[in-house]
C-alpha cells in the first residue's frame, strides 16, 4: 500500500474544502468518542466504584499513554504510505473500542478500552494535518487547520449532549454503544470519497533543490524536532495551554453538578451548547487571526493564544467564587473560548517549520507532547488535588483542584510569549510565511 499522487498539485478548492470538512466530521467523532467519559463520569463512577484519581487516570492518563506512543509510529508510516487508509483504519478500530467500553464490568476493562481508544485516535490527527497541508497552500493553512480543529469543540458538544441525553434515557453503557457505531461508516466513506495528494505539491522548494526531500529515517526526524527550537518552544507552550484545557474539559461536568448543583440534564444541555458555541468562535478566530495578522508579523502565532490564556485568568476566578451554578456557567465561558486560542495557530506553525515529507512526524510529535502533559496529566491533576481535599471539604473539594490549575495558566502564558521570540527568528517560517 503505497502512497498514491491520484490528484494534481493543486486540487480544485472546492474539493480541497470539502477534504477539509470531511476530515472535521471524522476528528469530530474521534473528539466524541474520546470525551464522552467525561459526561458519564459521575455514573461511571458510582457503578464501578471508581475514586477521583482513578477516573482522572481513565479520563486523561489512559488514553494519552497509547494515544502518544503510538502516534509516532502511525507517523513514521504515513510518511510513507497511504494516509487516508491510515485514517480509515483508525477510525475504524477508536470506534470498535469506545463501543466496548459499554460492555465494561470493572476498572481494569474500561482502563484497557480506553487505552484502546487512545490506540486507534493516534492514526486520526497527525495524518490528517499532513493531508490539509497537501491540499492548502501556506497562506490558507491556518484557516484550513482551524476548520479541521472545530472536530474538538463540535466532538465535545456532541459528547456532553448526546451522551448525557442517552445515558439519562438508557444508561451509560448505551451512550458508548450508541456513539461508537457511526464510525465504521465514516471510515468506508473515507476510502471512497478523499484522494491523496501529491506531498509537497503547494510548497517552496529551498535552498534552490530541485525537489523536496524524502522522510527521514525515524531517529534522525524525531532529533531534528527537538533540535528545532522553534518546534520546541511550540510544543511546550501547546503542552501547558493543553494541561489547562483538559484539566477543565474532563472535570467541568462534575465540578459543575457537584460543587455547583447543576443537575445532570441541564449539563446535557446548557453545558454542551456552551462547550459546542465558545469552541467553534474561539478555534476559527484564532486560525483567521494568525492567517491575517501573522504575515504582518510572524510572533502573532503566539501572541493569539498568549493573549487570549491571560484574558482566561479573572474567569477562573469567578468560576470558583460564583454562589450558583448559573453564575458558574458564565465565568465558565470565557476559559472555554480563551482555551481554544493555541491549537490552530501551533499546527499553522508546525506544518510550515517543516519539509512536507516531515509534517506527519512533526505533527505526531507535537501531539505527543501536548497530550501526554495536557491530557495525561492535566485531570489526574486535579483529581489528586481533590481526592486530598475530600476529607475535609467533602462536594468542594473539586475547587480546590480547579484553584491549582490557575497558577498553571500564568505559566502558559509565558511560554507562548517565549515561542514568539523563537518564531520570530525562523528561517522557514520567514520562507513560508512571509
């Protein structure tokens, strides 16, 4: 199964739009599937008699470890195969086990189902950015990659309603049968409707070569990312934006039911249409934003999210201190908007410090290290913090894990500030950007 060049350099842009929203529909599921244990935790929880650090380990831990091992490998093949058969195959097999998930009778199962999941999303992503990257020229690349990243909010939208409806009617077990199904469809659907492109079609070649380079071998691509200080500094400053977002994205169900009274239905609701509407204004804000302010100046791909995490900081605040569950809701957007500011703007940047036959590779790595500190720490986090705390301070105890994380979104900040000094100065970048 080699790689195929079955359409021209330059597709034609409603086809390279409509590649672009079908990959959308795939990561929206990919992202449902991933967060629906977020919404079902509280029943989850009580049926398997599950602690706060365990289901922090369930939520994030879990499913980063086998999402980010296994993100490099997938890397290093569709570098060199067929990345839509790649796509196809892990949705295929994400769905099979989020299915699973609903038959589970005890930690351990559901532990393995998700890591599993974890397992079938790597294939998901980083193949995907290189795809878009073939189809978009560098000038539109932010706005295409925004597109593809409204899979996250949309996909969590889609959890938190469609999983807290299911399970209120049939149970939690029925809500993971029940969204797993669709992506069998979706994966025959890929292999029929989305071409590969020829790698690289729409980039400068540099240095004056006649054509770009191949992929590397694997020790040399993943040295040559962290030899790159810009890659680098991105991946950091992704890992902390991602370790603040998911401390949130995994507990805000629960924090808002336990400590803050919202019943389970209107989490269903008001909660899932406020994830689904901030996520959709704040991931294609910020890809417009850096497609238009980043050639003007190129630090701009950091300063988005910078700005955008340090605007967060009062809403913390008031999310903590608010007296009801509907004061609590509108503190809670303004984290949930702010928080979507650095994924597209961080793809933007790693796709084009790149050659095209790295750009898989370098997106599983980026990958690997925003979710391996994002999602595989970031809940377990907070629930150590609350599972401390609950001797004391019983339903509040969660709070106490939201305050910890404050002093972490001060530091997200500075390490996007310090990305820009590096952007600035890249060579690539300057080529590709302008």
């Amino acid at each position: 199964m080699s790689a195929a060049t079955s359409t021209p350099a330059k597709a034609s842009p409603g086809y390279s739009y409509f590649v672009v929203w079908f990959l959308a529909i795939v990561y929206t599921l990919n992202f449902l599937d991933r967060q629906i244990v977020s919404i079902l935790g509280k029943q989850i929880s009580a049926e398997l008699n599950l602690s706060k650090t365990e289901f922090g380990l369930l939520g994030g831990t879990s499913f980063a470890l086998l999402y980010t091992t296994c993100g490099i490998g997938v890397a290093y093949l569709a570098d060199r195969m067929s990345r839509t058969w790649i796509i196809a195959a892990a949705c295929a097999i994400w769905s099979l086990f989020t299915a699973l998930c609903g038959t589970a009778q005890n930690f351990l199962q559901i532990l393995l189902y998700r890591m599993g999941v974890g397992f079938g999303e790597a294939g998901g992503s980083p193949p995907s950015y290189s795809l878009i990257s073939d189809y978009f020229p560098a000038e539109r690349r932010g706005t295409a990659l925004a597109i593809y990243s409204l899979g996250v909010p949309i996909g969590s939208m889609l959890g938190a309603f469609a999983g807290g409806k299911l399970a209120l009617a049939y149970g939690w077990r029925t809500a993971f049968f029940v969204v797993g199904a669709p992506g069998i469809v979706l994966a025959v659907l890929m292999l029929l409707l989305v071409r590969e492109p020829k790698r690289g079609g729409l980039d400068v070649v540099m240095d004056g070569a006649a054509e770009h380079p191949p992929a590397p071998p694997l020790l040399s691509a993943i040295g040559s990312f962290f030899a790159n200080r810009t890659l680098v500094l991105t991946a950091v400053s992704s890992a902390m934006s991602a370790f603040v977002g998911y401390a949130g994205l995994v507990w805000n169900p629960q924090f808002l039911e336990g400590v803050k009274g919202m019943s389970a239905a209107d989490v269903a609701t008001w909660y899932a249409l406020a994830l689904g509407a901030t996520g959709v204004v704040g991931t294609v804000a910020s890809g417009w934003l850096v497609d238009r302010l980043g050639h003007k100046d190129r630090r701009w791909f950091a300063w988005v999210p910078a700005i955008a995490f340090a605007l967060s900081i009062p809403f913390w605040f008031g999310m903590l201190w608010a007296p009801t569950w509907e004061l609590a809701m509108l503190f809670l957007l303004g984290p949930m908007l702010m928080n979507q500011a650095y994924l597209a703007p961080a793809l933007t940047v790693a796709q084009n410090a790149v050659a095209p036959a790295q750009r898989t590779m370098t997106g599983a790595i980026l990958l690997f290290v925003l979710n391996l500190v994002g999602l595989g720490v970031g809940p377990v986090y907070v629930g150590w913090i609350a599972d401390k705390m609950e001797p004391a301070h019983g339903d509040q105890a969660l709070a106490y894990g939201y305050a910890g994380v404050i002093p972490f979104v001060v530091l997200t900040v500075v390490a996007h500030l310090a990305a820009s000094v590096s952007i600035a100065r890249d060579k690539r970048l300057a080529a590709a950007l302008g």
